[in-house]
C-alpha cells in the first residue's frame, strides 16, 4: 500500500522549505507502525492535470496535500475521485456549504495573526504595517485578517501591508516596499519566519534596530525562528503534530472511517529578542 505526499510547489521551494521536512517528518511519525509507503509527488505550476492524472490511476490509496493553492484545483480534484484525502492547511473550498467530505487539519491562523499583532501593540507599537502570505493561500488570507482584527479593536490603521510568497527572497523584497511605502512603521507582523528571516537584513540594511527602531513578530516557529538577528518572536505552528494527525486522519478512512470535522490546532507565541 502506498500514500501520496502532494506538493503544489517548485522543487526548490520542497526542497528549501523547513516546513515540508517538518510536514514528512510529522507524515512519518504517523505512519511508523505501518507498511504504508509515502510517495512524494511535487505538483509543479502548471502540471495540476498530471498530477491529477496519476492520483485517477490507481497508483495510491489515498493521499495528504499540503501547501494548497485556490488555482491547483486538488481539492475539488480528490472529491470527485473520491480518493482518501486530508489537507494540511484548509483548502480554500473548504465550507460546510461546499462539500463536508474534504478532510483536513490547520492551525487557527486568524487568530495567530489576532495574536502576533496584539503582542506588537501591548508593548507599545502604534504604527504596524504587516507582510503577509500569499493572496491564493487560506494561511495568506487567515493571518491578514487576524492582523487588520487586532489593528481595528485597536483602532489603529491597517493600511500598511505587502504580501510575499513565504520565501526569504520575497521577504526581503517585501520589507524593503514596505519600509519605501511606510517609513513610520514601528512594528511589523511577518506571516512567516522564512519571510521574516529575508526582512531583519534589509532593516539593519536600512538603519532600523530591531526591536528598538521597529519590533518583528514571524509565524510558524521553525528552526530558523531562533538563528535569525536577532532571534524572532515568532507564533506556533505545530508542523509536524498536525502532519501526524493528518496521516491518522487518513489511515482511518483507508479503514473505512466516515468523515471528521476539521481539527483545529490553537496557536501559541513564543517570544524572543525581535519583540
């Protein structure tokens, strides 16, 4: 019997990413006391008919599918075929009005960004502009509205925003629009560590002090969170717990399961010098 580990990404971004080895290694752990093969399967941009393809013809039982994309059509794809399936991030059809069948595990993402962004705020930041993730990603769209939720309680603006694509290149890139577009921001809420990890160089780059100049919050709490100059206060998401509990999730249907409710992990922040 065999799985596969569907990957809607460039090979470089697999292969770069802490959070695919978090996902492999958490897929791992749940599969452990089984003979269950995993199969990765990287579903390059523009190859979603052939990724498709391959999952119609039998070559696995079933299948967990992380990184979801609104474009890659993977959700709708897998409900059809009826194939066994749970996503790691909600996939952006995912609605009780759509279809309850599409299974998947996630981290409230809302109220990570709720929570990152009221961290900035409590120690005294009045000007927080944010990077946030990709539009076509539910963890893109979740942790910019936690963002402008926080900034509205708070009465603050919420104007200043750039998105980037959760790489260090695009955080980079962000931070120096951001910073062009908003030079009064005093804090900022990057949407994850990878993009935060490219923006703490263009700050220093541009003579701001973290966090005395300008306060950084990242998300996802990876190994780069603690390396990074200085280390980034960054919110929890528990990769490699929600990966485990998506593989048992999907043992479960192979066994006949009926569908489960969405499980919903809640974050947590972990605070370091960046904040």
């Amino acid at each position: 019997d065999s799985i596969a580990l569907v990957v809607p990404e460039p090979d470089e971004r697999v292969l770069s990413d802490p959070f695919f080895a978090g996902t492999l290694n958490g897929l791992s752990s749940a599969l452990s006391d089984t003979e269950i093969q995993v199969v990765l399967v990287i579903a390059r941009p523009g190859q979603n008919e052939r990724t498709v393809r391959y999952l119609r013809n039998g070559h696995v039982d079933g299948a967990i599918v992380v990184s979801h994309h609104r474009d890659d059509t993977l959700d709708r794809a897998l409900v059809e075929l009826r194939l066994p399936s749970v996503f790691v991030g909600r996939p952006l059809s995912a609605t009780p009005e759509v279809d309850s069948r599409l299974q998947y595990v996630d981290t409230d993402n809302v109220q990570g960004g709720r929570m990152a962004t009221q961290h900035l705020l409590d120690r005294g930041c009045r000007r927080i502009g944010t990077i946030a993730g990709p539009e076509d990603m539910s963890a893109g769209i979740d942790r910019l509205i936690g963002w402008r939720q926080a900034m509205s309680a708070a009465g603050q603006r919420d104007d200043a925003v750039v998105h980037g694509d959760f790489t260090i290149v695009s955080g980079a890139e962000a931070a120096r629009r951001l910073l062009e577009a908003h030079p009064d921001v005093d804090g900022i809420f990057i949407a994850s560590d990878l993009m935060a990890a490219g923006a703490l160089p263009v700050l220093a780059e541009l003579g701001r002090e973290v966090p005395k100049d300008v306060a950084v919050v990242g998300y996802d709490n990876l190994g780069v969170a603690a390396s990074t100059q200085p280390p980034l206060t960054s919110v929890i998401q528990p990769v490699v717990a929600m990966a485990r509990a998506a593989g048992l999730r999907l043992l479960d249907q192979l066994q006949g399961a009926t569908p489960t409710p969405p499980l919903i992990f809640a974050p947590e922040l972990v605070v370091r010098a960046s904040a």
